[in-house]
C-alpha cells in the first residue's frame, strides 16, 4: 500500500509536472517552426506577402546607393499589385551624410531612358550617430514609373534640398540587385 501512495503522492507529482513542462516544450517548438505560407522571400532582396482577393504585397528592402563625398543612401520601396492598391509605391529613404539636410524638395531617380520625379517628400526622422546624421524620408510615387524605372539597372539619384544638389550612383553590387528585382518582380507585370 505505501509503494502506492508514493506513486500517487510526491513521485506521482513530479511525474505530472515532467510531462507538463515536456508538453509546453513540444507546444512550443511546433509554434516556433511555423512558415507563414502567404510570405516568400528572396534571400536579402524582397519579400512577399498575400493579401487576399488575388493581391501581393512586395517589400523591397534596402538598396544602396553612394556619392562621390562616400556618403549613402537606401531605397526601400513597398507596393501592391493585383489587390486594391495597384497604382502607388511607397518610397522610403535612408541619408547617411556628413551635413543635415532637415529637408528634400525633389528626388529624381534617371535610368537614362526614363527619369522619375517625386516632389512631396516628409521626413520621418533625423538624429546624429558618432560623425554622421542619419535621416529617414518617405514620399508616394506612381508605380508604373517604378516598372520603368527597373528596366535598367544603372541609376543615378539626385535629391534637391534647399539650393543644393546631391548625386548618388549605382554600385555594381546594387546593380545586380536591380536587374535581379526586375526579373524576379517587375517582368511579371508586363506593360
């Protein structure tokens, strides 16, 4: 009888708290291994995302872009095709330069046969990090232009602030990027 009571009683507890903490343990590597299947990624490029009724969302991450003063900027762009908002891509850019522009009145973006031009550009935030500022812009620009826009991979970048010009060039690692994106996403909206 008292072999019983002891499975029953303090080894029968620690038993039942064993396969608990096993079960959370199990519970948890199950969610953890979860693959959303409405996400596709392309390495360090773009991502998808299903939005319903047919629609993709496309985040493209950040491309690099450098200037002859070896300041950067990123491009990231977001934009839907086949759902409800087909006709917009966001546009979000990243300055990393030695001066604080506060402010951008035009982005032009030249392939050399097409040149898109965006005017209403806010800024998101600034702050300054060791000998350099870090600024973030976002603007809404056409995405039929964007498709044109990658048709070539060779860009140069101008951003106009405040009576001042600053060019930015393609490097041939972001050129390979683009003609990548192009085949990967915008071939497949054909024109």
């Amino acid at each position: 009888m008292n072999r019983v009571c002891k499975i029953h009683g303090m080894e029968g507890e620690l038993l039942i708290k064993y396969i608990f903490v096993f079960g959370i343990i199990i519970a948890l590597q199950g969610c953890l291994s979860i693959n959303l299947a409405g996400v596709k990624s392309s390495g360090k490029l773009y991502e998808t995302f299903y939005t319903g009724d047919g629609g993709t969302q496309y985040f493209i991450k950040p491309l690099p872009f450098k200037n002859e003063a070896k300041e950067r900027l990123k491009i990231d762009l977001t934009f839907r095709n086949g759902g409800k908002i087909e006709d917009t891509v966001i546009v979000n850019l990243s300055l990393f330069n030695k001066g604080l522009l506060k402010k951008i009145d035009s982005l032009s973006i030249d392939n050399g046969s097409f040149n898109l031009v965006i005017k209403s550009i806010h800024n998101l935030f600034r702050e300054k990090n060791k000998d350099q500022f870090v600024e973030r812009f976002t603007a809404i620009s056409a995405l039929p232009g964007l498709t044109e826009l990658f048709k070539k991979n060779k860009w140069n970048i101008r951003i106009y602030s405040q009576d001042s010009l600053i060019q930015y060039t393609t490097p041939g690692a972001t050129q390979k990027k683009l003609g990548k994106l192009n085949n990967d996403i915008f071939s497949l909206f054909g024109q």
